[in-house]
C-alpha cells in the first residue's frame, strides 16, 4: 500500500533528488511498464535510497500517476495553446489548414527526441495494461484536446454533427498515432523504402486523405433516404 503522503522539498538537494526519481521513472516505466519496474531498480537509476520514492512521492502508484501527469500537461497545454492560436486567425482557416495544422500539433512534439518516444511507450503501455486511477488518462488528457478539436472543426469544416465531427477527430489522431508507431519502428529499422520518412511528405498525404474522408462523411450526413425505399408509417 502506498504512503498517503508526499513531501514538499524545501531545498535545491531535495528538488534536486526528486527530479531524478521522476526522469528515471519516466524513462523506466516506459521502457519496461510498470510491474517489472521495482523502486529499486528507480532508486538505483536515479542515485539515491529506495526510501526516497515514498518521502517524495508517497509510493509506486502515486510516482507512475506523477510520471504521466509531468509529461502529459506539458504536452496537452502546449496542444490546446496551438489549436487556440490556429483558431484566433483572421481570416478563419480552411478544413486542409485546419488537418495540417491538426497533425502538426500532435506528432511535432514526439518526433526526433526521447522524451517524445517515451511518451508514446508510456500511453501505449498504459493502454494496454491500465495502471492509472479512472478516467485520469481521458479526463486530464484526451478529452480537453477532443473537445477543442471537434468544436474547431465545426467552425472550419462542412456540416457535420456532433457524433460525426468527433469520429472525425478520433479518426485524425488514430492515424497520426499509427503513423508515428510505424516511423519509428521502419527508422529503427533502417526501412525508409517502406514509408516516407521526411515528415512534409506524410503531412501532405495526412491532409489529402483525411480532407477527402472528412467531405465524404458530411455528404453522407446529409444524404436522404428516397422516399420509395423509406419505411412505410402505419397510420
């Protein structure tokens, strides 16, 4: 059971001891995921005693709760900043504006650093073997992002309802998920033959693909059932 208490450092050492148990969390947790990280093998990443995880963060569970909260608010805030100033131009941008724009913000800050990668480790092993409380995950992060984007696209795009505009929006960060997987994965593996590896050439496919399935799903919203094929209504 964890300790139901952090402490607040008081002292450059104490800030300092704490940062190192967070960075080697973060980097731990993601590389091996949560039951085969120890506190020892943390402590011993990060120079100090095993004791430390408690004093600072009031055990394991709590530490990988503040693991993805130290990463997950940087990056979401910076997100959300960059979908307001989209949306703050005069005048209002276009759906392909939008897309690219859209893909920008996900995928610039998870490519071509650790931390970026370690991030998606991170999610994706939380995703699969769940270790955070409830709804943190969605609440905290998935959703302030979903619900900007959907409203932004409502501004920017043809007719869609509610339902629709957010499958479209879910739809966008599937892809950009899967394609930041796959890059990494083909970089690793020295396979730039498979998909392009520069990151304007795949933006530019995301925004013709996805434009094309936005318009598609907004004509298919709209497109009524003839009447000699409608359900006849007992009278």
């Amino acid at each position: 059971m964890d300790a139901p208490a952090k402490h607040e450092c008081k002292t450059q050492e104490c800030e300092d001891t704490r940062d190192r148990i967070l960075a080697a969390a973060q980097k731990l947790f993601a590389a091996k995921g949560f039951d085969s990280t120890s506190v020892r093998d943390m402590t011993s990443e990060a120079g100090c005693n095993v004791a430390s995880v408690n004093y600072h963060f009031g055990g394991k569970d709590n530490l990988y709760l503040e693991t993805f909260r130290s990463m997950l608010t940087v990056l979401r805030d910076r997100r959300l900043e960059m979908m307001d100033e989209l949306m703050a131009r005069v005048p209002t941008p276009s759906l392909e504006e939008f897309v690219e724009t859209f893909a920008v913000i996900m995928i610039e800050p998870l490519v071509g650093d650790s931390r970026g990668r370690m991030f998606l480790n991170l999610v994706s092993r939380e995703m699969i073997a769940p270790r955070l409380p409830n709804g943190v995950l969605v609440e905290e992060f998935f959703e302030p992002m979903m619900e900007r984007a959907t409203a932004a696209l409502a501004r920017v795009g043809p007719s869609l309802d509610e339902v629709s505009a957010r499958m479209c929006v879910m739809s966008l960060v599937g892809q950009l998920l899967h394609a930041l997987r796959a890059y990494h994965l083909l970089a690793d593996l020295g396979r730039s033959d498979v998909l392009p590896m520069v990151h304007s050439d795949q933006i530019a496919h995301f925004v013709r693909f996805s434009v094309g399935g936005i318009r598609a799903c907004a004509e298919f919203d709209v497109v009524e059932i003839p009447e000699e094929v409608a359900p006849a209504v007992i009278t």
